[in-house]
C-alpha cells in the first residue's frame, strides 16, 4: 500500500473491462433505446456493413453483435441476411454470438429465422421486453467468456 498524505492508498486497480455488443440496425430509435437501457451493463456500438465488410471493426472483440432483420409475415427474401451473416461469422477465429432481431416475437418467424439461418446464435423481436433482452446478452456474455 501507499501512503499518501498520512492516508493509506492502495495502487490502482485495474477495472474490468465490460463485454462489448454490437448493433447492426437500420431503426435508429430502436438502437437508442437499446443502448440506453443495455449500457449500464455493456459497451454498446453501432456498427454497420461497411465497417465489417472492409475491417474497419474488428469482429473479434465483440462478444455479440445484434443483427437487425426485417423478417415480417410475407414471404422471407433472407439471402441479404444470410450473406451478413457468414461473412461476420467466417472473418474471425472467435466469432460473436450473433442474436438476429426481427419486428414481431412470433414462433413461425423464429423457426423460419433458425432453419434458413443455422449460424445465427438466437432470435429476439423488437416487441419483447428489454428486460429479457438483458438477461440473454448475460447469459451470452457468460457463455462466451468460459
């Protein structure tokens, strides 16, 4: 220890550096919402195609990056999608866990997200509530520091 002006002081301490999520959204509102309420626990980053298509991110350091999709109830075009999600996932030895983020929680999206996109991590739907959106990003965080 440290003794500072007649005080004990201890050296400082390193802090433990927070788990880092990226968004990759086209809604902003959606994302400000997301980053307020998440930031308190994570490092939030918007992030877009450009940036990973190019390296100007480093796909590494991201625990789990939340890939926004605009899956509704017509027909599912996914191969944009698709593509997005094979490149993040193939341009790191350690990949993020990717959670696609749909407009509306409804199980046939979720099994259609899942069979059409095997590499994705999980679903979750913009309607849900953030609080569950918090739970899993712990869970993932969790799962991918061990």
């Amino acid at each position: 220890m440290l003794k500072l002006g007649g005080k004990k002081s201890s050296a400082p301490s390193r802090k433990k550096a927070r788990a880092k999520i990226g968004i990759l959204e086209m809604d902003r509102q959606w994302y400000q919402s997301v980053k307020r309420f998440l930031c308190p626990n994570f490092e939030i980053s918007a992030i877009n195609f450009q940036d990973i298509l190019f390296n100007r991110v480093d796909i590494g350091e991201y625990h789990s990056i939340l890939v926004g999709c605009g899956i509704r109830y017509e027909p599912i075009d996914i191969s944009a999608t698709l593509d997005l999600v094979t490149i993040i996932k193939n341009l790191s030895a350690k990949p993020p866990a990717l959670l696609l983020i749909t407009d509306y929680a409804d199980s046939q999206i979720t099994l259609q997200a899942r069979s059409y996109l095997p590499q994705i991590d999980g679903v979750f739907a913009k309607d849900q509530d953030l609080a569950l959106l918090l739970k899993i990003m712990k869970i993932i965080v969790k799962q991918k520091c061990n």
